[in-house]
C-alpha cells in the first residue's frame, strides 16, 4: 500500500525549511554510512517495484450489472503447450492431431489490466438483460450457468448490457486472456489454486466439474474452489465462448503482444476453453483448445464476460 502526503501552498515554506534542516543534520553522516545506504534504497525499490506489480488493487472485485469482476493486471506468461508437457500427454495416450493446435507454446504479453467475470454468467444475469422467454437452456436454475447459446446470441446479451450500462463496455475474453486468467501465473496443466499449490489431475475435482464428479448436468457457479486469481470454473461447467476465431496454426503466427485471431478468411469457428461438465481431466487443461459455430448452440457451451473502462 502506498500513502501520499500532500503539501498546500501555505505549508510550502515551513516545508522547504524543515527539509532544508533535515538534510543539513544528516549530510555529515551520509559519506560515513554510504554502503548501508545503498543497500537500504535497493530493498525499498525492490519493494516499491513489487508494490507497483502486485498492488492492493490487483484481483480485487468489482460488481457492475450485478456481474462480480476481478481485476486482472497487465503480465506475460507461455501460452500453448510446451514440448515437454506434449511428451507426456503422449506417453498418457493424451494428445491427438487435435490437440496439435496446442503448439508452438511461445510467451504472450498482456498489456491491459481488465476486469475477468469472477463467475460464468448465470441464467438469472442472462434473464435480467435478455428477459426469460429469451432462456433455451438445458438445465433450469437461476445460479446455473448460461449454455446452449450460440457466440452470437452471446454477443447479443452483451450489446444489450452495453446499452444498459453505457459507461464501460462487457465483451469476451480473447484467448491469451482466458488462458492467462485459468493459468493464474502457473505454467502447470491447470493453472495456480488459491492457497498457491498447483491444480493437478489429482486435485481437479475440488476445482471443476467434469465428467468424474458433475453427475452429467451443469452445476452452480462459484460451488467449487477457486484459483489463484479467485476465478471460479476456469475448468469444467461449462465451455467458454471467447473472442477469437479458431486458427489451427494462429499460434505459429501469433503477434506476442495482445494477440487475437480475427481472420475471418481462413475459418468458420470460434474458439471455446475450459472444458466442460461431460469431458474426461486431460481436455480441461489450461491450454486445451476447442472451437464451434459461431451459430452452434450446446448444453456443454455458455461464456463469461469481460468489462473494461
């Protein structure tokens, strides 16, 4: 936390002289303690610096709409599957020409801070915007998440939320921003848990449910525990619709800073993350890829959104 002392006008004088008298008592005593000094300034920058990374305001929650939103800090981080990692789904029977889309694994840069959904928008957030005979979905519960809605039928319950609002604007997520959301800085399959140790195939069903414990239906949001950035359902639930259009060799070509696929002439899907309630540990990982129409509706697919300034 960092504390700002502000000085008026009228103080200014009494200021300049108690400064003034500040360093003449201890300038005689610099030269002496020097080496001490510049150790005692480095530990403080260090610990500024750190400061301006890792501030108090970083992952803290805001509410707009009633939508809970974390505040997610500008970083970098390895997107993809990497050559090790994709030894060792080979060896498990794991990887497939599907997931060869996974690779190259390359560093991506996030720019922006920006507000992640804490949770998949809900049935009850999707009536509130979009009224209830607008509500084709599989499973019925105010506090399920949102699924068998298309891409655009999603875009369309965010442009809605944008005219309602008008002072910020809810989008998707683009894919660099998911997977560095469900990563929460960890390089592991499934990202960082909130008590800092890794999500593991082990450990997976305290986080998701997928086909191992969801009993074949969706389940109420934020009803597992969260990562390390307090997102709930990173993995499982449902799939995630996001911004960019599915690109077999994007990664390939990708630019490293803020990357989004929007070539609409080499594909015809958009890209889904996460998994969902019916699929098997190995296709929740953080850097598993999925894509569908953009008109395809699925009780395996709903959204999260995304709020910026």
């Amino acid at each position: 936390m960092c504390c700002i002392w502000s000085v008026t006008r009228e103080e200014r004088p009494l200021f300049d002289r108690l400064l003034a008298q500040l360093r003449d008592a201890i300038q005689p005593r610099v030269e002496t303690y020097r080496p001490a000094i510049s150790l005692i300034f480095l530990v403080f920058a260090a610990l500024f610096a750190f400061g301006l990374r890792a501030s108090a305001a970083d992952f803290e929650e805001v509410t707009v709409r009633e939508i809970v939103f974390v505040r997610i800090p500008p970083g970098s981080f390895t997107i993809g599957t990497t050559d090790e990692a994709q030894a060792q789904l080979k060896a498990a029977g794991a990887w497939t020409r599907f997931e060869q889309c996974e690779q190259p694994a390359h560093p991506v840069t996030i720019s922006k801070p920006f507000l992640m959904g804490k949770y998949e928008i809900t049935q009850k957030q999707w009536s509130a915007v979009m009224g209830k005979k607008n509500a084709p979905f599989a499973f019925k519960g105010e506090t399920l998440p949102v699924e068998s809605v298309s891409w655009t039928e999603a875009q369309s319950f965010l442009a809605a939320l944008n005219k309602l609002e008008g002072k910020v604007r809810f989008r998707l997520p683009t894919e660099a921003e998911w997977e560095y959301c469900c990563r929460a800085a960890s390089a592991g399959a499934y990202g960082l848990a909130g008590d800092s140790a890794p999500i593991t195939k082990e450990n997976l069903a305290d986080y998701a449910w997928f086909s191992a414990n969801s009993g074949n239906k969706t389940h109420p949001v934020g009803t597992r525990k969260p990562n390390a950035w307090g997102l709930y359902d990173m993995q499982g639930n449902v799939w995630e619709w996001v911004a960019d259009w599915f690109g077999a060799k994007f990664y390939a070509a990708a630019p490293q800073t803020d990357p989004q696929n929007k070539d609409t002439a080499n594909s015809t899907e958009r890209v889904i993350r996460g998994g969902s309630w019916v699929l098997t540990a190995p296709n929740l990982r953080a850097s598993f890829r999925g894509a569908a129409l953009p008109s395809a509706k699925s009780a395996y697919i709903g959204f999260r959104a995304v709020c910026e300034p």
